[in-house]
RNA sequence: GCACCAUUAGCUCAGUCGGUAGAGCAACUGACUCUUAAUCAGUAGGUCCAGGGUUCGAAUCCCUGAUGGUGUACCA
C-alpha cells in the first residue's frame, strides 16, 4: 500500500456507511466520465415558485429547474422527489419510459442532497401536485454527506447555529427570518434615503472607543505598533460630519462589545446610527415610529403583533412619558420631591430599595429606580424621556431641570430599542462631560466614556442644534419575527471553536 | 462569572432499579407505473461528549473538563 492510499484508506474508515456509499457512487460516475464537479454553469429557465405560481400558462410548456433533491417516492417504473431552490420545492416526476431504463436507473440511484438541474414539462399529477415531468437532467453537484432527517429538520441549536447552511437547507422559517431581515434593513434605507439623509461609512477601527458606555475589544495595528480598538459606537464620527455640513447622515454597521453574551446579546451586533440637524429629540421620536412601523409593515400583514406569546400593538403614535413619570408610576416614588443626593438616599433607605451603592447621585438613583421596577412594566411601545445627566454623557441639557437631559429610549416588550438624544453641541459643557467621566473611569468603571479631543475640537468649530438615534437592528428584527434569541437573526453567532 | 439542565446511530429521540444498546426517518437489498412523512419484506449501522472514580458489572451513580441551552450577573 502506497502511502497515499493508506492515508485515503484511513479517510474511509472515518467515514459513515452513508458517506462512504456516496463517495463511492462520486467516484463511480468521474471514473465514467461524468464527474459533476466538472459542470460549470446550466440554464434555469424557472424557480420552483414560478411553476407553480404560473402553473395556467406553463402548463405542458417545458422549463428547465435546478436545485436541491430533497426527498425520494419510488414506486418501482416511476418516482417522486422534490427539489427545492431559492423559491421553495416543486415535485419531480420520472418514469422509465420517459428516461429510459439507463437513465432511469441512474436517477433512481442520487442521494437526497444532491444537486440537480431538470428539464421536462409542467403537468398537474392524478393528485393534483403541480409537477414537472423530467425528460432530462444532470447532476450538478454530488452531496457527500446525509442531511438531517425530512421531517423534524435541524433542531439542535448548536449545530443550527455553527452549521447554518444546513438549518437554512432545512428549516424554511430560518429562511424566511433571515430574508426578513433583509427586508427589514432595506426598508430602513430607504425611508432614511427618501428623507435625504446620506448614507455613510465610518471607522471600525478607533483609537478612542467612544460614544457609549461599553468595554471595547482591543487589537494591534502592527506597522504603527499602535492599539486600537473595534468600535463601540460610531456616534462620535457621525457628529463630526454634522460639523463638517452633512445635515443628515446616517450609517448600518457593526458595533463590538466585549461583553457577556445572552438571548439579546451578542458581541458583535448591528446598529443603525443617525443625525439629523436642526430637530431634536421629539424630532427622532417622530422619526423612530416612522421607522420601526415601515419595518413591522414591510414584513408583517398587521400592527397588532404577538413577542413570544405577549400582544403588542405598534400602531402609532406610542406612548411618551418621562422617566421621572415611570418611577413615580410603577415604583411609587416621585422624584420631583427628591432635592439631591442625600434626600434621595433617605427615600432609598426608607423605601428598601435593594443593590444601592453609596457613591450613586439622585440621577443614578432615579435610573436604578426605573431599571428596578419600571422598565419590565414598559410592554407596549413606549418613548421613556428625559434620563439623568450622569448616565448621558453626549447629550444636551433639558432647560428648567433638575439635572435631566433630552434622551429618550424606546421599550417594547419591556425591552430597549432605540436611543436618541438632542445632541450636546456646546465643547466647554462636553469638555467638562468628559472631565466627569475621566473621574468615574479612574475610580474604577471601566464603562465611563473616555474623553475624545479631537470630537471636542470638532465641536469648537460649531455644530448645528441635532437630534441623534440609534435602533439596534437584531433586536427590531427579534421582535418583528418573533424570534426569542439574538442568535436566532444572526446568521453566524459568536459561537466558542470546538477544539 | 455563577446556578440549573442537556449531550445515546447521519438526523429526531427512547433507554425502567446499575445487569447484553432501542425506535422512526435516512442508508443498503428486494417488490411496486401517480406518490407526497409513499407502502411492504429484509439487512446493516454505536468512542452512549471526553477523562478519571465507585462497583463483580456504568449510557445510568460520583468527580473534573468540553460544548450548547435556560436563568442570573455584567451590559443603558
């Protein structure tokens, strides 16, 4: 034995009764001659929607499909499979009379899996199965591997989620979720694009990782042996092109954030970030139920929507109330009352509220109570406004306030999706912003925004009043297609490597 | 990070009290000229996640680890 063929000997005894059957019909048909892997291109002249959708005018008219053979009905003289495309499965109907005993013998011997192109005519079967009659066909591609089992499909989620292609082979509502989500995205484009706002590309990779609260990943630029970061968020350089005279831009991308990982949380994850000069907050709510009501229209027949099993009704206009409103509601406690810090620890103590730590300002103490009691009760959608200065670093001052700022997020399903602020464009406020947060960072979170210079300058130089939001993509998606996990709408979820 | 649960044939899953490893689909052989989870007869297919331990004997009990799921923490 050469070593070559001790090596593919070795191969072989690794592999399945099925999968040694099917590489040997693979090499049975090259040692013929016929090897598929040698097919370049063929003519679809239908998918298999169209057959059936045009079924009135194709009728015994020929067409020419390719796809996937999903099943086998042999009946002895004659057979049944399915094929399946892009567009969905049609059936296949061979007959030996048809194809020849040759041929029909070779038909009968593919695999479910295996890849095919089929000539023959459209014709509706003695059980009314719109059909096509194969007169001819080759095999485009040989399967080497079984599929998971026709009827209960892929279920186990880890390989669903490392071996997406055969979920999607198999499991039409993965399909349906991820070509959703497609929709969803480009519905959003548009509605942005048809508001002139430019859509536009900023760096992944920061020297800074600014614009929210967040731990970044780290890597190495090796020729300027410089650190730098994936980005967090990339409000900082959209702003900067709202001072540079793009009055709307917006950008869909990746964000990165080096933290743990749960059914709404995965590390990478896709935002959608947009400015607009001249409005303000009330101006992105106005935007944000535009938006999020064309998504929800351009996929789902109806406003009234069920989350896992919770009725939610996206008809606008959604709910608007303050935070300061949401505590005094569903934790009884009215901040208005509430002075400053040490008041608002007296009412803490008295109230046994739980997790307070004694460094917490009345404007954190107002965003824990929220957390705490209020946000789970935010079921329908809900613009939550006005949140405390401490956590709203980039954010401009609301006028005649107790250290409030012009935020809001969108909850539904108890559940945030959208951020907006009327941006702060004043650089000595946001200067001194940063200064705060430097304070926090070196006391040990390792969350507060680090200061951007170079934003500051940019904003030296004057940015217009802007109102700024965010909506996180999977998760519109998530509740759009009633999907329980963010790995549900990612098509390749951070998964751990199998060693 | 912590807790709980899961991991058995290519896939979906059973496996009782610790006593020879089971089914359906898929595969293989055969029958069958309109089936559609085709049907019928037969055959083959196992590192019971990995490694230790207890035991006369472990898929089953114990420990450690791996991967996943759920919850929780962190994370606006």
């Amino acid at each position: 034995m050469t070593n070559d063929q001790q090596v593919a000997a070795a191969a072989a005894s690794d592999l399945s009764d099925q999968e040694r059957i099917r590489l040997e019909k693979l090499e049975a048909l090259q040692a013929a001659g016929e090897d598929p892997y040698l097919i370049t291109k063929c003519d679809v002249s239908h998918h298999a929607q169209e057959v059936i959708n045009d079924f009135d005018e194709l009728e015994e008219k020929t067409v020419t499909v390719a796809g996937r053979l999903m099943s086998k009905r042999g009946m002895g003289k004659v057979g049944f499979s399915d094929l399946q495309d892009t567009t969905g499965r049609i059936q296949i109907f061979s007959k030996i009379d048809v194809l020849g005993a040759e041929d029909y013998e070779k038909w009968q011997s593919l695999d479910i899996g295996d890849l095919v192109w089929i000539e023959g005519q459209v014709f509706r079967t003695n059980r009314g199965e719109i059909s096509i009659r194969n007169t001819g066909w080759l095999l485009l591609s040989k399967s080497l591997r079984p599929l998971p089992e026709k009827f209960h499909g892929l279920r186990d989620t880890d390989t669903r989620y490392r071996k997406r292609y055969l979920d999607l082979i198999m499991n039409p509502d993965v399909r349906d979720t991820f070509i959703k989500r497609s929709i969803i995205i480009q519905t959003i484009r548009q509605e942005l694009m048809d508001r002139d706002f430019l859509e536009v590309e900023t760096p992944q990779l920061n020297t800074v990782a600014g614009g929210a609260s967040a731990k970044p990943f780290v890597t190495h630029h090796n020729a300027l042996d410089l650190d730098l970061f994936l980005r967090i968020s990339p409000e900082l350089y959209l702003k900067r092109l709202i001072v540079g005279g793009f009055e709307r831009v917006f950008e869909i991308g990746r964000n990165f954030r080096n933290e743990g990982m749960s059914t709404k949380h995965n590390p990478e994850f896709t935002m959608m970030e947009l400015y607009q000069a001249y409005t303000d907050y009330h101006g992105m709510m106005d935007l944000t139920e535009d938006l999020v009501v064309s998504a929800a229209r351009a996929v789902l027949d109806d406003l009234q929507i069920t989350y896992q099993g919770v009725e939610i009704d996206l008809n606008p206009p959604f709910r608007r109330m303050t935070m300061l409103d949401a505590v005094k509601e569903y934790a009884g406690i009215d901040f208005r009352e509430i002075e400053d810090d040490a008041d608002a620890h007296r009412v803490m103590a008295e109230r046994v509220v739980p997790d307070v730590l004694p460094e917490m300002s009345r404007g954190e103490l107002l965003n824990h109570c929220f957390e705490l009691y209020a946000e789970e009760k935010l079921v329908q959608p809900t613009f939550l406004m006005d949140y405390p200065i401490e956590i709203s670093p980039l954010t401009k001052r609301k006028p005649d306030s107790n250290g409030l700022v012009e935020r809001f997020e969108l909850f539904i399903g108890g559940r945030e999706y959208g951020n907006a602020y009327s941006e702060l464009n004043d650089p000595i406020d946001q200067k001194e912003r940063f200064a705060d947060q430097m304070k926090k960072h070196e006391a040990g979170d390792e969350e507060a925004q680090l200061p951007d210079e170079d934003f500051v300058e940019a904003l030296e130089y004057g940015m217009p009043p802007t109102g700024g939001l965010g909506i996180g993509i999977d998760r519109l998606v998530m509740l759009l297609t009633d999907s329980g996990s963010i790995r549900d709408v990612l098509l390749f979820p951070t998964m751990r490597p199998l060693t």
